[in-house]
C-alpha cells in the first residue's frame, strides 16, 4: 500500500494546491474506496490470510504434521473438511499452516524485488546515457545468470533449520535474481513519461532531479511494474516449492502451499482435492493483492474523477 | 524443475539378458518378424563395455553384444559365448569360446577379442568405470598408478604393467585366466558386461581406443547399430543376420532415451512407445487401470536400506538401531506408498541370490511400536532423528512417511531432509556432518550373496559410506569368497549376514521389483534381474 | 541511432564476458564433488578419479585455478572450440542439438503471449470493469493457481493421452505440431503477465491526456485507440516480451522435462545439477546473447514506437 500512499502524494503533488494537498486528494480517494466494493472483497481476504499466517490456530484445531498413512486420501469428515492427503495430512490444516510461509516468501520477495526494480529502472530510465548503459548491463548479466545455479551455490552453504533463516535465504535468492523484468519493465516507462509534457513543465518550474523523478515520473510508471510483481508474487509462492523439493529451500516441519501443491500434484489422478485446496489458497490470495492495488491505484487516481 | 531422474542407484546392473519369471501376458496376435519396437531408456553415460555401468547403457550393450554365461531361472550361471568355463583349484580357470561367432564388421571373435578388451578396461589410466571388476585377476595391481599427492598438482607415474599378468592365450578360441586369490563364484562374474570383447577395429592401436568407438560400437550380438548414437535422442539397432545362436524375432529396435518416466509412460498410454522399464512411482495407484494385464511385474536385485553414520554417537547403541527398525511398519509404506510394486525386507540380502534366507533379520525388522517405544527409551535414543536422501531420486513420499511413522510409533520428533544430489549427501558424510539416517539403495554386479555383504559393509567396502566396520564380519566374508565351493561359499556368507543383524548397522526396508508395461503392439516382453529387457525375446504383433 | 547502435554492441561484449565470468565463478564455488555427481550413487575409484580430474583441469583450485580455467574457456572461445562437457560430449554438438528445438519452443509460447495475451489485453484495457476483463483476470488465477508444474502434465494427460489431441511427447527432432501443446503451456504465465500488463497500460494511456486531446480535436476513437494509445501501451508490453523471450529458453526445464525435448532448459538443468562447468558456461554464452540481443531490439524500438524517444 505504500506505492498507492506514494502515488497520491505525488499526484497531488502536480494537481492541487501544496498547502491542501495530501488531505483533499487522500480524503477524496478514501471516500472513493469506501463505496467500492472489491475494495472491502480484497481487504478482507488479505486480512484473513494474514491472520491466518500470523495465528493458524484460530482457523483449525488440526495438527498440519498429524500425518498417518492409515488415512491415504480419506474424504472429508466433521474432523477434516477437505479430508487427508498421500500421506494422511489434514489438507486444510496444511493449507491453513501453509499460509505463513508462503505470503512471507511471495510478498517479500516481490517487495525486495520492487525496491531493486525501482531503483534500478528509474535511475537508468531517468538519466539515460552512461548511468542507463552501466545499469542496463548489470540487468543483462543478472540475466544471464541461471536462477538454479545461484541458489543452488547461495542455498547449499546454509546450514541452519531455522525457518525464519531459511525463508530470509529463500527470499534473497528469489529477489537478488528475480528483479531484472521488473527493471526493464519500469526503465521502459520512464524512458516513455520523461517525454511527457508534465515533466518538462515540472522542470522547467525549476524542480531537481530527484523531485521530477519521486513526484513526477515516479507515480505515473508504477502501473505496469505493480502487474509486473503482483503477478510475480505468485511464481514466487511456487518458484519456492521448487527449491525446497530440490532441498535447498524450506524444510521439514515448515508447511507451505507450493510444497503441497506440488505434492498434490503427483498424486492428482488419485484424488485432486489436495492438490485444488492449496492452489486456490494460492490463487485467492494473488486476487486480493490484485484487487486491492486496483482499487486504491484507481481511487487515488485524479484522472479518473 | 522436479526432474525426476532416471534412477541413478547406486550399483552396476548386469547386462546379461536373463530368462526370468515376467509372464507373458494375456497377449495376442501374430507375432511380425519384420517389426521395429521402442524400448525406454534414459541417455546413456558410455557404450563402451568396461565404462558402462548403468541399465540404460547396459541395455543397449545387451542388444549389441553377447556375453559369456547369462544366468537361468535359479541364478546359476550358463555358457553363451563360452563353449566352457572350467577351473580345477578356483584359481586358473580355462575358457573356450563357441566357434561361429563373428563382430558386426565380421571380424572373427577369438580369445584376442577378449585379452585386449579386458586389458584395456583393466588399465587404470583410461578410467574405465567396470576397471573394479578385473582386480580378481593376477596382475591388476600393476596396471595401476598411485597418485603421489591424491588431486594434487603432480601426475601419476605410469603404471608398471599395460597387461594383465594372468590373462594368457591358449589358442584362437581358448584362453586362461590366472586369479590372484581363487575365487569360487568367478563364473556368475562374467555375466557382466564388463567382460564382453572388442573387435581389432576398436583399437587405433594396442591399447588404444578409438575416439568415437562409442559412437557405434561394433558388438558380436544379436543386433547391430543402425546409425550411430543420437544423444538424447535414441539409439536404433538392426538385427544381425550372422548371429550364430537364436536371432531375435524382431528386425530392429529403437532405444528411445527419455528425460523423465512419466513421460514415457505418457508415451506408452498411448502407444508411442513399446516398453517401459520402470513405471513411475506416482503413477503405481492408476497404472493397473491404465494398463491391464499390460502391466507386469518381476523380480529384480534392488535393496532399499537406511544406514546410521557411525561417526555420530549417539546411533552407537545398536538398541537404538533396533528400536527405529522396530518403529517401522515396513508393510503399510509398501502397500500405501508403493502400491505393492516393492515388498517388504527383512534380511540383508536379496531374494535373488543363492543362500538368501527369509527373516535374518529377526525381531528387530519386526512391526512392534510397543516395545520399539521401550526400548528406544531405555537406550536413551535421541529425541530428533533426521533421514537425509537425494531429492532427485524420487524419495520424499516414502521417507516422510517412514518419518511419521517413527515420530507416531516412538513419540520423537523426525523429518525427511533433502539434499539437491547423492554426491552432496556423500560430501556431508565424508566432513562428517551429522546427517542423521542416510537413505541408501543397492544393486548388485552378480548374483552372489558377497555382493550384498562385501562392498556395502566390509571395512573397505566401496560402498560402505557410513563406516561400519566388524573384523569378524570381514573375516567370514574373505573366508567365504577363498571357499572351494559355493556351497561352503554361501554357509559363510550366512554367517556374516547374522553378524550384521545383531550388529543391524543398516534397517533393511525393501526389496525392489521390476513395474514395466508395455504398448500393444509388442507381446513377450521379459525384463531381467538387472532392468534390461530381453531384447532376444521380444515380438512385435502385427 | 546507428552509434547508438554500435555502442550497444561493444558494451555487449563487456556484458557477456561479465555474465560468464560471474557463471563460471559460481559453478567454481559451488563446485562440491564433479566426478562423484556424475557417478550418481556408485563409488568412484581412484584411477578413474585421477582420470577424470587431469582430463579436465578439476585440480586447478582456489582463485589463481578459476582465472586459469576461465582463461581457458576463453581462448578456447576465441578459437571458436566451445570444449568438451564432463559427459564427454563435444559442447558445440550438443548446443547444436538443443537451441534449435528450444528456440522453436519459445517462439510458439511468446506467439502465443503476443496473440492472445496483447489481443485480449487490449480489449480487457478498453472495456475495463467490463465481462470481458474480469475473465481475463479469472484466467490470470488459473495459470498462477495451477503453475507450469501441475498444468504440464495435464495438459499432456488430457489433450495428449486422454483425447490424442496431440503427441503425448515431441522428443529430441519434433514436428512443429508437436511442439504446439508444450509451446501453448510454457506461453501460458508470459500469456498472463502480457495480458495484464497491456491492460493496464491501455487503461492507463487512455486516460490520459493526450488522448483526450485528441479526442478533443474530433479524431475518431479507432484511430486514437489504434495509433496512439497502442503504441505507447506496447512500451512496456514489449520491454517484458524482450525479457521473456530469453527466459522461455533458458527456464523451460519443467515443460522440456515433462514433454521430453532434449532442448537448453533441460541440459542447463542436468548440467547444474551434474556440476558440468563447461557445459554450463557454454549453454549460458548463448542464452545471454540472447538477451543481450532482444533487449538492444527493443531499445531501438522505444524510438520508433514513440519518435519522442531518441538516442544520440
């Protein structure tokens, strides 16, 4: 929500009065997102995916680890509601535990790589020439470099079991190679909104670089690069299912929707609930942050009024 | 990215193509003496007979070339190429080959074909993978060279001899080969396909093969390549018409070479593909409904085990080694994971060798969470154990179910841990980083119960990664191979697999089978002890 | 625009040098045991550790040891000898084998980005809010739901088995026709994003202020739409379609996998995995070309979609 508190300030920045500003644009938008439905959709199931993250027990009394293979693939029942998985798991409790380090590693990594993106794309969109050749280079070499390869030279030496150090180690590799697309992607809109007339009119009212660049190029370039990494918050959900298979990634006992998916999806033509109820954990929670980016890009958007 | 790999194992399947159990089927139809079938097989890593070590190579190698003995449904070993193979003390053993047979490029086969083949798979400098399997034989040890600083900068010197000592021509069709030790078993150990011959035209000259021989070996088997190798493509073969024996009853074959088994078994749903070899594990539960009685099952030599690192002490109570073997219900992860294609074990070697007895292992393979619980806790075992496996192999689902399993029935606390490939975990155990339980996997070179006992845990064991080591147990075994006939061979070898279970330095969890299938256009399919089709069998329907 | 141009390719060089050092840097310190890796779970003896270790240079380590392989790699490079994989394989031979087919793969899958993934795009941006675009956006769930992982090999169990739609597998030398199914399924996230994407740079530009100007001055909306709006939402669509290209063929090691192409994603997957150092620098030479060359295209064509761009 941070890049949509940006985008507002910014806007106001060339559209209103500076005295006034942040209150009229910000009051305007909340009433705007107040009466918008999808708004209140997205906003609660991200609260309820955080919650579930932050206290999986609220939502079942279930044991995620709690696995017998007396139970393979039994239906559901009052105890489980989507019934048991290859290995006897209850596969809510799964999803509902898995919760943590998913969004913990699909929106970190998407936030890291967002932070890089910016930077890189801005700067090297922004003053072209030998600043955009140095930059751009660096992209193509990241490029270049095979995201396997790197995790799997970064990853193997960490030792420790510690989730939190191993999500932290996930996180750095997906985002340290993951940022490139995002980068060009946003290097490509600001090399496209410097021509705009504002920003010609903005330097000429004598604002400096970093003002253009943060109130000006800033918020009208977001918009691309927000479908950029919310869609990569996604693959990243699942890119960690692939290095913790290969075991570089999480570990045992830490639970995760990409794990169970894939899991899920060995065992599918045997019974493919485990396999839908971890993806659709996974695909509601990338509609929430879709949903609710669109609806607060939208509201703070003065165009649109 | 989950590749799953062609199983790498860890041993050398033999590729001598062996006339075993695999019923035929309820197949029907004319058999097509003009037809071509696929069969699967991942690429191979060399087709050189002394460098080849695993069953995709060797399948290929088996079309191409016919060893000396293949082996009968009891195991025993029988002469093919060999007219005889004979020996009076173990020691020197003579062997005459059938006359009549003739290399692809119809050069005669004589005991040459056999000397300089073998000398050069002996010969330490070429790095032949099979090198191991001539060290029987008076001489070996000069033909190799000691580094004198291991990896080091300096080269090796070279070694003193470039032949072996014991290998000495008798006439074209006769020759002698002189043990260092006797040896009683020596004859079930030319079933390998370390031991067929090479034409003249291999060499470049004496000793020296030529580069791109591996590219289309020349063999003197029932089939002849056709082209030459496709790298992760195929590898085609024709019959050859000048075969002396049986000739097969197919005018070619395609070896098709698969990245992953799911996609050939995809492939064979569909009539695609002819054979596969080993039908993957997660497709075990729907293959029967796929399939038919185009499903089949056989024996084969594969031992599933989980070790204990020595080097970590607090495994070094065999109670506590005993008390997770207890914990664990072998028979409900064969049923539920494995869906009957492997079965349980409950002694050290396979039920493919002579002298196999059923239950060696006694209480302590047996199911009981009851007493295991008791007796772990009386041990003081640890209150986390780890099983560490390659993530490649296709290992999770049976690991971290015999972990819950364990975590259930001891009320500990267990995880499956995986490491990206066998050699990393083999890296972690020589740094001797606690590792916890190791998940090993064993084939065997020849259908001897030393196979079994000797190179997984004698001291110097080639396989023996975890260290166990029980002078006795090494004595019965050395006792065993020096014995003058198999017989006595097999008490002593009985003897040690006891040591191993009172010691149980490794829980024994399964005995493989081969899971193949087939299209339906192919009948007779037979796969042996090692995972190669019979490729002298095998009809195409029409 | 033509010096613009040439100093592009000279940075490129810098680039690819940089790329392979930096790969061949990470093979070297991730580098655990080649030889054993190769071997699978058989023991290695030591004649044949000697053996492989001399044949390739696996003695040389520490920092002085890398900067000799490296030198190595590259005056065998200049010399137009790519080396020899740990397999044994000559590297050229198997490149050879594994771009043609990989390149055709990825192609169809950024066709198929480029078709539907613009085409609906485009629709979804100017009918925002509308059917139309909520679909889309269902189908952009589907794909991040059920990732190439799951997707893969159902759709092979579906059109492939199922209904004999198409070859189960393409192999090593496929028809195009069999390359179209793994093409569509490794298209399919790319397909997502570019869809996404020019939505919402079409949504975007079409609020702004030139078109209203235009619109102002009585041009008729297809010609805004088709003119300006598209040109400048294509910006970004194409910078991510350039990106994508090269990620296609490097990273198609699940559908490659899956369909059994022998192709890049798949070798620069085993040779990762086997520690085949030469095998790896040799495949990642070629895919950073390839970036480095589709990124400089679609540079230049920042200039002509919008002639406001220039490059001096």
């Amino acid at each position: 929500m941070t890049e949509a508190h940006t985008v507002g300030a910014a806007e106001a920045g060339r559209t209103a009065d500076p005295t006034t500003r942040p209150r009229s644009l910000a009051g305007d938008a909340w009433r705007d997102l107040r009466r918008n439905p999808i708004f209140w959709v997205s906003l609660i199931l991200v609260l309820v995916v955080t919650a579930m993250a932050i206290v999986p027990g609220l939502f079942t009394p279930n044991d995620p680890l709690d696995c017998t293979l007396s139970r393979q693939h039994a239906g559901p029942s009052g105890a489980a509601v989507f019934g048991y998985d290859f290995q006897g798991c209850d596969v809510y409790a799964r999803a509902v535990y898995g919760a943590r380090a998913s969004l913990l590693v699909g929106v970190l990594s998407a936030a890291l790589t967002g932070v890089i993106a910016v930077v890189v794309g801005m700067l090297a969109g922004y003053f072209g020439r030998w600043v955009d050749a140095a930059l751009s280079r660096v992209v193509d070499i990241v490029l270049g470099i095979p995201l396997l390869l790197a995790a799997i030279v970064l990853l193997k030496r960490i030792d420790s079991d510690n989730p939190t150090v191993r999500i932290g180690a996930v996180v750095f590799v997906l985002a340290i190679l993951g940022w490139t697309t995002a980068a060009r992607v946003i290097r490509s809109s600001v090399i496209s909104a410097k021509q705009q007339d504002y920003v010609a009119a903005a330097r000429m009212l004598g604002a400096g670089n970093g003002r253009t660049m943060w109130r000006h190029i800033l918020p009208n370039s977001l918009a691309p690069v927000i479908v950029v990494l919310t869609i990569a918050l996604g693959s990243f959900i699942a890119a960690e299912a692939t290095l913790s298979f290969l075991g570089i990634g999480l570990r045992a006992p830490t639970v995760s929707w990409g794990i169970d998916i894939d899991s899920g999806r060995t065992h599918m033509r045997e019974s493919a609930v485990p396999l839908v109820v971890p993806s659709t954990f996974l695909a509601l929670t990338v509609l929430a942050f879709i949903m609710l980016g669109d609806a607060i890009r939208d509201a703070f958007d003065p165009k649109l009024r | 990215m989950q590749v799953r790999r062609l199983a790498a194992w860890t041993a050398l399947p033999l590729a001598a193509a062996l006339g075993l159990a695999a019923c035929g089927g309820g197949d029907s139809g004319e058999s097509n003496a003009n037809g071509v079938v696929s069969v699967q097989i991942g690429e191979p890593q060399h087709l050189i007979p002394t460098n080849s070590n695993e069953s995709s190579g060797n399948q290929v190698l088996s079309a191409l070339f016919t060893p000396l003995v293949k082996f009968d449904a009891q195991n025993k070993p029988y002469e093919v190429a060999a007219e005889s193979i004979t020996s009076t003390d173990n020691k020197v053993w003579t062997i005459k080959l059938k006359d009549g047979f003739t290399f692809h490029n119809g050069e005669k086969v004589t005991a040459d074909s056999y000397i300089n083949a073998w000398n050069y798979g002996a010969y330490g400098p070429n790095g032949q993978g099979n090198s191991y399997f001539f060290e029987k034989i008076a001489g070996y040890d000069d033909m190799q060279a000691e580094d004198p600083d291991g990896d080091g900068p300096q080269r090796a010197p070279e070694p003193k001899a470039k032949t072996l000592s014991g290998l000495k021509k008798v006439d074209d069709l006769t020759f002698t080969v002189t043990l260092s030790k006797p040896y009683s078993e020596f004859k079930a150990v030319l079933g390998y396909n370390a031991f067929y011959p090479l034409p003249q035209a291999a060499f470049s000259a004496p000793g020296v093969l030529k580069e791109d021989f591996e590219q289309a070996p020349i063999g003197n088997g029932p089939f002849k390549m056709k082209g030459t190798w496709q790298h992760d493509a195929k590898i085609e073969v024709e019959r050859y018409d000048a075969y002396p024996l049986d000739k097969p009853k197919i005018s070619g074959a395609e070896f098709r070479i698969y990245q992953q088994l799911t996609a050939a078994y995809a492939d064979v749903l569909s009539d695609n593909l002819d054979v596969i070899v080993t039908v993957p594990t997660e497709n075990l539960s729907t293959a029967e409904s796929d399939l038919g009685d185009r499903l089949q099952k056989s024996p084969n030599s594969s031992f599933q085990f989980i070790a204990f690192p020595t080097y970590q002490k607090e495994f070094s109570n065999p109670d506590v080694r005993k008390a997770v073997s207890m914990a664990i219900d072998r028979d409900e992860i064969v049923k539920s994971i494995f869906k009957d294609s492997q079965v349980s074990a409950r002694s050290f070697v396979s039920p493919v060798v002579a002298g196999y007895r059923d239950n060696t292992c006694g209480e302590a393979c047996e199911f009981d969470p009851a007493k295991a619980k008791a007796l772990y806790q009386a041990a003081g075992g640890p209150a986390q154990l780890k099983i560490t496996y390659n993530g490649d192999g296709g290992h999770k689902d049976w690991v971290d179910a015999t972990c819950n399993q364990i975590k259930a029935n001891l009320g500990i606390d267990c995880v499956g841990v995986a490491e990206p490939k066998f050699s990393d975990l083999l890296t972690k155990i020589k740094a001797k980083e606690p590792v916890g339980l190791i998940r090993m996997g064993w084939l065997m070179d020849y259908p001897s119960m030393e196979n079994y006992l000797g190179p997984i845990y004698s001291t110097n064991g080639s396989s023996n990664y975890y260290g166990y080591s029980n002078p006795e147990f090494d004595q019965l075994v050395a006792d065993g191979a020096a014995a003058a006939t198999p017989e006595e061979a097999i008490k002593k070898y009985q003897q040690a697999e006891e040591i191993l279970a009172k010691d149980m330095p490794v829980i024994p969890l399964r005995f493989g089978q081969n899971v193949f299938a087939h299209s339906t256009k192919v009948k007779n399919v037979e796969v042996d002890l090692f995972q190669v089709v019979d490729m002298t069998k095998i009809e195409a329907v029409s | 625009m033509f010096r613009y141009i040439v100093r592009r390719l000279l940075q490129m060089v810098l680039a690819f040098f940089g790329t392979t050092l930096i790969v061949y840097a990470l093979m070297f310190a991730g580098q655990g045991d080649p030889i054993q890796a190769l071997a699978g779970e058989r023991p290695v003896s030591a004649a044949q550790r000697a053996y492989l270790t001399e044949k390739f240079h696996l003695d040389q380590h520490g920092v002085g040891g890398f900067f000799y392989r490296y030198a190595d790699y590259v005056t065998n490079l200049l010399r137009g000898d790519l080396g020899e994989s740990l397999t044994g394989r000559k590297i050229g031979d198997i490149l050879a084998q594994a771009w043609p087919v990989t390149a055709k793969l990825a192609l169809i899958g950024l066709l198929v980005a480029i078709i539907i993934g613009v085409t609906c795009g485009v629709v979804a941006g100017i009918r925002r809010g509308g059917v139309f675009d909520n679909a889309t956006l269902v189908l952009t769930l589907l794909v991040l739901g059920v990732p190439t992982i799951v997707l893969a090999p159902l759709a092979q169990y579906l059109l492939g088995v199922k209904l004999s739609l198409f070859p189960p597998t393409a192999g090593a030398d496929p028809s195009l026709y069999a390359l179209l199914l793994p093409g569509i399924v490794l298209g399919c996230l790319s397909l997502a994003t570019a869809l996404r994407l020019t939505r919402t740079s079409v949504a975007e530009n079409l609020r702004s202020d030139y078109v209203r100007t235009a619109k102002a001055k009585g041009l008729p909306t297809r010609r805004v739409v088709g003119v300006h709006v598209l040109r400048n939402s294509l910006i970004p669509v194409i910078t991510f379609l350039g990106v994508e290209l090269g990620n296609l063929m490097g990273g198609a090691i699940i559908t490659e996998g899956v369909f059994n192409i022998p192709g890049v994603g798949f070798n620069l997957f085993r040779a990762i995995r086997t520690e085949d150092g030469p095998l790896v620098v040799g495949l990642v030479s070629v895919l950073v070309v390839v970036y480095l060359v589709s990124n400089l295209v679609v540079d230049v064509l920042y200039a002509v979609l919008d002639p406001r761009i220039r490059y001096e």
